[in-house]
C-alpha cells in the first residue's frame, strides 16, 4: 500500500531524486532488473498472505475506497455470479512496480515473472511494534536473523511481520492516526533497506502495513528509492 500524503510529494518537483538519494545515494537512473542467476529450487510450505478486500479494507485517505458495485450477474438472474467493483492499484494486498514511482521504471507485467517468487525472509518485529507502533526493522534486526538462520541470499524478499494483519478490519487502528494527524505503524529505516539493497541484492522488501517508510516518516525515502532502484514492496 501507498502511505499518505504519497501523491501529494511525488508531485512536488525533484522529490524522487531527493528520495532516491536519501535511500541509497545512487544517481537517478532506472537500472535493469536485478538479473538473478535462475537456479532451480524447491518448496513445501506455502503460506496465503493475502487479504480479501471488502469495503472497510484501510486504504491511504487521498485514495478512493474499494466498492462493490451492483453485480454484473447473478445465479438468480443470468445462472452465474460476476462481480463489479472499483479499488486503486494501491489497495489491499498488492506489488509496487517501479512505475510506481518512475515515468521510466517497469510496468508491473514488464517485471519477469521468475522475480515474484523468491526464497522469503521473515523478520518479526512483533515484540517491538506491541511496544512502539512506530517500530522500524534495524540492520541488527536483519543481522540478528543471520545469525540464527544464515545469510540473507541474494534475490531473496525480505518480508517484515509486525503483526499489523491483526489490524487489517480496521483502518483507524491500521493506520492509527493521533491527534496531531501522525500515522504510527512500523516499516523498514533508511539504513536497513539500504543493507538489503546493497550489501544482499535482494530482489524485493515486504511490509505487512501501508508503507515500507513507518507511519511518521516525511519523506517517503525508502519506498521511493527501492521501488526506483527496481525493488518491488508488498502489502
Ligand atoms: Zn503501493
């Protein structure tokens, strides 16, 4: 998902190159597709981390909801059921192309399908998001996971679980807005998406709440920069 506020930045002139080199000081180019070598490997355990959507899925607040529409069919009247709804490409669980965020980067078709599936890393970052809901994934969160499981492999998708899917029914406590018009809900800091990037080549980062920036970031710097830098987010 998009965090709020995102549309009205991207607007504002030279913010994805000031973004892109908050997250990762790299020039502002689209660079290829990370080309993984292709080896073959298998697995066992498939775990859903989709979420239906329904009317009441959290969406950011510039964005129009998801809405159902009157059916297309029905069994009662045509024998089949065909549904009719409208949602932004930005809700629910979703991928972000690097057109997200540039005018030159891949199209979601364009991004090799072999890229969307990849050896997941799991860092859980539950305990510290009960306390702080702001909580971010730290470098000695990812080396901590090294330690107990082995390096992060390069085209891996390093995923954040924060427990924020328990919140997926309501968008006030998803997005968790205060008083003063702050989001609070956990992503990635600048300094461990750019580990991922330049020290692991991963091939994507995860989050499970609106933004792979936490909810009171200003500056969007990492979603911009590693969507642009041809890393995809999901959430
Ligand atoms: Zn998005």
């Amino acid at each position: 998902m998009c965090p709020p506020k995102f549309l009205d930045l991207l607007r504002t002139p030279g913010f994805v190159e000031q973004a892109v080199d908050r997250a990762g000081g790299g020039p502002v180019v689209d660079s290829p597709w990370p080309s993984q070598p292709v080896q073959p490997f298998s697995f066992a355990h498939v775990v859903d981390l989709t979420h239906a959507l329904s009317p009441a899925s959290p969406v950011f607040p510039s964005l129009p909801a998801f809405v159902v529409e009157q059916p297309f069919a029905t069994h009662e009247a045509h024998g089949v059921s065909i549904n009719r709804y409208t949602l932004s490409d930005h809700c629910g669980t979703h991928f972000d192309a690097p057109y997200h965020v540039s005018r030159h980067g891949l199209h979601t078709d364009e991004v090799p399908v072999r890229s969307l599936v990849a050896p997941a890393v799991v860092i859980d970052i539950g305990e510290k998001a009960n306390h702080d809901h702001a909580a971010l994934v730290t470098p000695a969160d990812l080396l901590a996971w090294e330690r107990r499981y082995g390096r992060i492999p390069a085209g891996a998708a390093v995923l954040m679980a924060s427990g924020w899917a328990a919140r997926i029914d309501s968008a006030q406590t998803y997005v968790n807005t205060d008083a003063s018009g702050v989001h609070h809900f956990p992503g990635f800091s600048v300094e461990s998406a750019r580990f991922l990037l330049d020290e692991r080549d991963v091939v994507g980062i995860g989050v499970d709440t609106l933004s792979l920036d936490h909810g009171p970031t200003q500056n969007f710097a990492i979603r911009t920069g590693c969507v642009r830098r041809s890393t995809c987010a999901t959430s």
